[in-house]
DNA sequence: TAGATTGTTAATCGATTAACAATC
DNA sequence: TAGATTGTTAATCGATTAACAATC
C-alpha cells in the first residue's frame, strides 16, 4: 500500500514537533493554534500547517490543535507505537555511552546486547548486558530478534559487517562511523557524523570571526 | 567584511566533500573530475561544480580539480586551520565518550578539561583532565582561552548555563541536549539530537514495513 | 451568528539540474 | 588544434510562504 512520498525536510521537522508537544502536554495545555506553536517554535505558522496536512487533518477549525491528539499521533508516524530491539557493535566509549542512555527505552528502544572485537572486553557489562565477541554476532542475530544495529566502530569495520547484519535479519542502521553505508532495497540507514556535525560548528564559527574582524 | 551568503545545505555538504578527498589523497589519487566525484559520492556533477564555486574557481578547465589542493581550500573554508580550544560540560556516558574521541584532536580541537555538578565524579580523569566541578567554570574560563563549549548535560542544566558560557568568552556551543538554546547573536550552536535522529530511523522503518505487508 | 483557525490552493522563493560558452 | 572539463547562465523542480475559502 503505497502512501504520498513524504518530502526528508517534513520528517525531519516531526521529532522536533514531537518535543514541543510533549512540553506542551507536560504543562498541561489542551489546545494549541499553529499560531502559537509557530512562535513558540521560530517557524512559519503556515509551514506547521502543511506538515501536519502530509498526514491528514489534525486540526479543527475555529480551535485550532489538541496538544495530546497531536501528540500521539506524530507518535505514531514517527513510529514510536511500538517496539524495536537493537544492538550496538563496538563497544568503545561512544557504544557504552548509547547503551547506557535510558531515554530510548522509555521510547520502545530496547536494548540487547552489545558486541566488540576485542577480546579483553569479554565479559565486562554494558547495562547489564555482557560485552559479546563479534564473531558471535551471527548466531546471536539468528538466535534473537533484532531490529536495529548501532554502529559505534570504525569505518573499516562497519563496511565489512553490513553484509552479515542484512542477512541476518537487520532492519535499520544507526550509523556512527564516518563512511557511507551501501545497503540494500528495504534497509534503513541513518547516519550521526559527529566529527561533521563538529565541522559545521567550525565553519560557522571561523566564518562569523572572518566577518567581524 | 560581508561574504556572500552561503546556504546551510551548501555548508552541510563540504565536509562529506573533504572526507572523500581525504580518501582519494590517501589513495594517491591527483585530479578527480566532477564527473567522477559525483559518481563516487552519488550527487550530480552540477551541483558539486555549482557548490565549489560559491567560494571561488577551484578547478581548471579540461583538466578538473586537483586533489590536494581541493582538499586544503575545503579544509580552509570549514575553518580547520586553525585550532580551537574546547570544554565539556557533562562527564556522563556521552561526555566522556567525546573527551576520549582521539580524532577530534586531529582536526584541531584541544580538549581542556571536562565539568560536572556531581562532586562523586571529582578527582577522576577523561584524556588526563581531571573532572572539575562545575561551579568552578566560570574561574576556569576567565583564566583559560576556550573557544567551544560540548554541552552534554540534561536540558534543564543546559539553558541555565548558556548565560555563563558566552558572558565568559565562549564563542560556539555543540549541544547535544534536547532543547533549542537561546544565544546572543554571534555566539554559535550546532546541535546533536540523538534522540531524534534514532525516532528518523523509525519513522523510515515503521514505513517501510506499513508498505511492505 | 460572528470569530477563529484550519485545510488547501496559489504565489514566491530558493535550490538543484541542465546546458553551453569559455578556456585550459 | 581538438578534446575535456570547468564556471556560469538558464530552466526546472521542490519547498516555503501567503492568501483565503471552508467550517467548526
């Protein structure tokens, strides 16, 4: 059942709607207009509009939003209705780090295992899970349901290990290493290039000190 | 001295530009075409010969661009030329996790000591600085040049601690809190929202299987 | 009913792609 | 000189904003 192809700018607003709504409903605001969200958020009312109408009305004239409606349903969208398992491979600072991050699974992120090539991480535990040997990755992913894949390892690895994760029943990628991932039809991929996203801040930075001296 | 303004999908792009340069370098590689970086980058020729041109001719007619020249002029533009000096606020999972990210370094960013409020975590290093407290920051920055700030604390401690940061000299934030901060102009912030990066990948996932079944 | 605010169409703006003259 | 490939202008495409009729 194919849907109307959602523009990457539109879904990369929703988590954003998402954290706004959810402040909203913590305060306990009923209602809100695309208005006031506009203001709230620095954007234009009429763009909120349009992205929520990707989607069917939410909306009521005359009323505007209900912040808990909304909420739910830009949930739903994003996906967070349900339940997904993921592990992590690599489990240097960053690796232990995310597995360590509560907030995911209060979002159905539920967390594993975790898996390194280096052998004297046996054995240590990562949230109460035991750091595997990734020559166990196969079995383990044979053996249990995993959705996710977090990869926190350097980028010679991970191009190596995509082949065994899809075939293995991996659905989506989360990729930390600094390569760009070829994967097949029907896998997700989302990259966090750190050292990039750190590259832009430079930009700005060393730009605005060109401009003003 | 007003540049031509550049836009920021133009600036999001260079610094996947300079990591395939950087890996052609490696490689020996001398002239690449724009025709050949599209294809190995999968974007169009025009728009790389379209995006390299907003800062200046790059390339030569009949011949294309040279590698490591190319390489040095992107490196210049994002601003990597120089060294700037950083702290961490936040020595959780994610906090220590960056101060150990070797690479950063590389690239010219000097880690310069790491704060937190939780006085249990006083005394322990991250990359041989000691964690200090955090009602020690303000001292700490009078007396130290600090260019950029890694904000990797909880949003609450974040917004309370922008005020302090840029009235003491800080000049850029990467925040990597959930929340929009609110800084004076000149001042910049580029964020990281992992949380919203990974529901991205959900909202690709749960998409994909509701077309698929 | 009158007022408010959505949903949606139309207008504008900006970014990407195509085309080609300039030139190495 | 002929061939290749850039730099740049023009055409297209898509995303954002404005406007307003529909409707609660």
């Amino acid at each position: 059942m194919q849907e109307k192809e959602i523009s990457q700018a539109v879904v990369s607003r929703l988590p954003r709607y998402l954290r706004y709504l959810g402040e909203l409903k913590e305060k306990g605001v009923e209602r809100v207009s695309s208005q006031e969200l506009s203001q709230l958020m620095n954007v234009t009312a009429s763009q909120i509009r349009q992205d929520f109408n990707n989607f069917g009305g939410f909306g009521q004239q005359g009323y505007g939003y209900n912040v808990e409606y909304l909420y739910t349903e830009i949930s739903k969208i994003l996906g967070l209705d349900r339940e997904y398992n993921f592990i992590i491979i690599g489990a240097g600072n960053l690796g232990r780090a995310l597995g360590n991050y509560l907030n995911f699974e209060r979002r159905g992120f539920i967390f594993k295992g975790i898996f390194d090539k280096d052998e004297s991480l046996v054995g240590k535990e990562v949230r109460g899970e035991k750091i595997r040997l990734i020559s166990e990755l196969e079995d383990f992913l044979k053996n249990n349901t995993v959705d996710i894949a977090v990869l926190t390892i350097p980028k010679v690895g991970a191009v190596g290990l995509v082949d065994v994760l899809v075939d293995n029943g991996i659905k989506a990628i989360w990729n930390f290493a600094h390569v760009d991932l070829d994967v097949p039809d029907g896998v997700q991929v989302e990259n966090v290039h750190l050292s990039e996203s750190l590259m832009k801040l430079s930009y700005k930075l060393s730009r605005y000190e060109r401009e003003n001296k």
